[in-house]
C-alpha cells in the first residue's frame, strides 16, 4: 500500500527526467518557433533523446536527406514530465533502406518518447535552448536569420555550431 506522503513527495519532487534533445532541419525548427508546437507523429509522440551528441547520420529517412538533421531544440524534460507520459525506447532492430545496410542503433540510441495524445506539445514553456547550424548550411537565404530573430524576439538562448 501506498503511503500518503509517498505519494505526496512524488508529486511534489516530479520526475528527473533532466534536459532532452529533438532535432530537426532547419526549415522544421522555423515552423516549430512560428507555429509554437511541436506537433507529434501519427503515433501521437515526439521522439526526443537523451544524447545531445547522436550520430544523426545514422537517423536521416527517406523525408530527410543526409545532413538536414541539423538544428537541436534542448527540452526542460522535468517540465514536460509534470504535463506529459516520457516513456524511455529502445530498438535492438535495425532499419535501412534499399541504398544502404540496416543500422543497428541498439544501446547507443537513447531515445525517450514524449506522448502527447494526439496534442501537439507546446514548445516555448519547455524550450532551454537552440543550437543552430553555421551560415553555410542555410541553403534558402536568409533562413537562418528568420529562426535567429525570432529566438530573439522571445529570448530564447541559442547557438551556432
């Protein structure tokens, strides 16, 4: 049996979940900041990780090229938590596709999966900092300058890598 100030202490503390990462292209990261949600996937979750410094070569899809992957939203996870199911995933099956072997992503992967339940996830209550891509990644002009005044415009810390 569950002790009241058990239960008290763990809704008070709330989880430690700590800071998470979700990439996206360039182009994702201005739709995010414009529309302010991520918006979940056709499982009603947002893929999210735990390694701020994953291989995203390994990750890109038919839906993004090698390389677009390259802009990194870091999540106050302790917050979501309060409000959201983050349920930690791990794949041992690889994945590939017809111009390329399977990648095993495995142990090193650290996915945690945000469930939204069909809800997109509001992103500036959550959102710590941006790290951007440098200058000659912005294949639309002007692009990066888009993204970098709106963070501005919020006070949203970011840098450039």
């Amino acid at each position: 049996m569950i002790k009241l100030t058990d239960l008290l202490t763990e809704i008070v503390e709330g989880k430690q979940v700590g800071t998470i990462y979700h990439f996206t292209s360039l182009r994702g990261i201005l739709g995010i900041l414009t529309d302010g949600f991520i918006r979940s996937n056709s499982e009603n979750q947002i893929s999210t990780t735990r390694n701020k410094d994953m291989d995203l070569n390994l990750l890109y899809t038919d839906d993004y090229e090698k390389g677009e992957l390259n802009t990194r939203l870091d999540l106050d996870g302790d917050k979501i938590s309060n409000r959201y199911k983050i349920r930690p995933f791990q794949s041992d099956v690889g994945f590939g596709y017809e111009d390329r072997p399977p990648v095993y992503l495995g142990k090193d992967e650290f996915e945690e999966q945000i469930i939204t339940n069909g809800k997109s996830l509001p992103i500036y209550p959550y959102l710590k900092n941006v790290v951007l891509p440098p200058d000659e990644n912005d294949e639309d002009y002007g692009l990066l300058d888009k993204v970098m005044e709106i963070l501005d415009e919020k006070d949203i810390p970011y840098e450039i890598e």
